[in-house]
C-alpha cells in the first residue's frame, strides 16, 4: 500500500496574478519537498455555472465539476489558499465547494470530503493577510466533513510578500509554511495507513 501522501493544493481565486495562486504554488513546491505526491490545480482550468438545482436537474453535472471532483477524490488532503473577499472567503471558492458537495447516482454522500484533511492559508494585501476568510472557511469545511488542521498561515502585505523566485521574503513565514506543510504530510500519512 502506498503511503505517500496526495496532497491537492489549489487557489479560491481564477485572477492569472492571484497572491493566493502563488502561495498555493509555492506551498506545492514545499509539499513535493516535504515528500507528499503534490499536485497543483488552478481553478480556472474548471470553469463551474452558479450552482444551480434546476441546471442540474436539466443538464445533470457539468464535465468540470465531474473532472474536479474527480481531482478531488483522488488526493488525500488539501492546502487551499484562500483570498478574503469582504471577510469571508471567495464567491468562486463557495460555488466549488458546493459542487463538490452534491451527489451523484452511485456515489456516497461527501466523497470529495469524507476521510479528508486540509490545510487553510492566505496572502492578503491587508493586515490580517486574509485571517478572518479563513476562520469562516474553516466551519465551512468542519460542516461538509474536513478534518481541518488547527494551525493556518496568514500572509499580509501580500503586494510586497513574494520574491521575484515565487518565495516569501519574510524567513519566519517561510519556514512557518514549510512547518505547517510538513505537519499536513505527516498527519495525511498516519491517515492513509
């Protein structure tokens, strides 16, 4: 049995210069160094309609939201990098979640979720570097079945975080975000076996 860990790390936001697509980037680089099977997703190449019931019932699941969940499914955990649109977590972000949220004939209830661990982190160009959208991204996740690890990593500053290599500038957030993937690795770990 294979014990790496499948690491899914991905970006509630589709901006091409997103800070939270860098993060998550750069925390899949410290998650293949880290010694999971680290693979990065932009949620641009899955584009989802509003989540619709009457679009469903019409049309069914959309290939998409057929191919994420399928992404989803097949890894272990997930470090998501979430921005913070007026203190919460982005419109894009949601509308994923509820997708993968929903069930098809055959499938058990949650399959995207059951059994799962994430990680939360943020870049901000405020303060806070996008902690409150955090705390309310994490209930979110605790409600659809997401063990979610109890530390997470807020960037502020975002604008001026990164340098020209994709890395944090700040040493301390650097290595707090190699601190916390390597975290996420072991516990993914102990779960799969």
């Amino acid at each position: 049995m294979n014990t790496i860990p499948r690491i899914l790390f991905f970006a509630g936001s589709a901006r091409e210069d997103s800070y939270n697509k860098k993060l998550a980037r750069l925390a899949a680089n410290v998650g293949q160094t880290a010694g999971a099977a680290a693979t990065f997703a932009d949620l641009r190449d899955y584009p989802m309609p509003l989540f619709d019931q009457d679009l469903e019932a019409r049309e069914g699941e959309p290939a998409t939201v057929t191919a994420w969940k399928q992404l989803m499914k097949d890894h272990d955990a997930f470090v998501i990098a979430s921005p913070e649109h007026n203190s919460t977590y982005s419109a894009l972000l949601k509308n994923t979640i509820d997708w993968a949220s929903r069930k098809r004939e055959g499938e058990a209830p949650r399959a995207c979720f059951a059994g799962k661990v994430a990680l939360l982190i943020s870049a901000s160009p405020g303060n806070l570097g996008g902690l409150r959208g955090l705390l309310n991204l994490r209930a979110l996740l605790a409600n659809v079945g997401v063990m979610v690890m109890p530390d997470m990593l807020a960037v502020p500053a975002a604008h001026q975080a990164f340098d020209e290599a994709g890395g944090l500038k700040n040493q301390q957030q650097q290595e707090s975000l190699s601190g916390l993937i390597a975290s996420l690795v072991e516990t993914a770990g102990r779960l799969k076996r």
